[in-house]
C-alpha cells in the first residue's frame, strides 16, 4: 500500500473513531469500544509513518482523500454494528 494510502485510511480512521466517543461522552456504552476503534488506526500511521521516513515518496492527495473517506466509511459501519450488538434492534425510549 503506498504511504499516501496509507496515511489517508488510517487518519480518515482516527478521525471518525475519536469524534464518535467525543459525541457520545465518557458515560455512554459506545464512548471504549469507539476508542478502542482508533487503536488500529493510531498503528497505521506510525507504521504510514515510518515508511514515508525510510523511503520518502510525494503524498498525492486524491489517494490521501480518497482513502480518508473509506476510512470514515469502514469506522461508521463498525460503530453502527456495535449499537447493533448493544441495543439487539430494541428502541431506545426517550428519558
């Protein structure tokens, strides 16, 4: 995978995983599995990282946009299986 690639999935990543349990807070069931989400991504980018230092390549930023937005993509679909094996389709009543 190029650095570019790299670097676009694994920020795109990050990025959705640390503001889902920032929107959700400390006290809510979703704030540590969305966390632990990022851990992932935060080895992305040391590994993305280190490659761009040993070899330095030009970033090309439609493969850094690119991948960002399927990073965005995978960490939204993995949040919303995780509300799924929470909640078991039961609806939330509101307070």
């Amino acid at each position: 995978m190029r650095t570019s690639s790299m670097l676009g999935l694994s920020g795109g990543w990050l990025l959705t995983a640390l503001l889902c349990a920032l929107d959700v807070g400390p006290a809510d069931p979703l704030f540590f599995p969305s966390l632990a989400l990022g851990l992932p991504a935060v080895v992305g980018l040391a590994i993305a990282v280190r490659a761009q230092r040993q070899k330095p390549e030009p970033v090309q930023l439609w493969r850094l946009l690119g991948f960002g937005v399927l990073g965005v993509a995978v960490v939204t679909l993995s949040i919303l299986g995780i509300l799924a094996a929470l909640f078991g389709g039961q609806v939330a009543s509101p307070p």
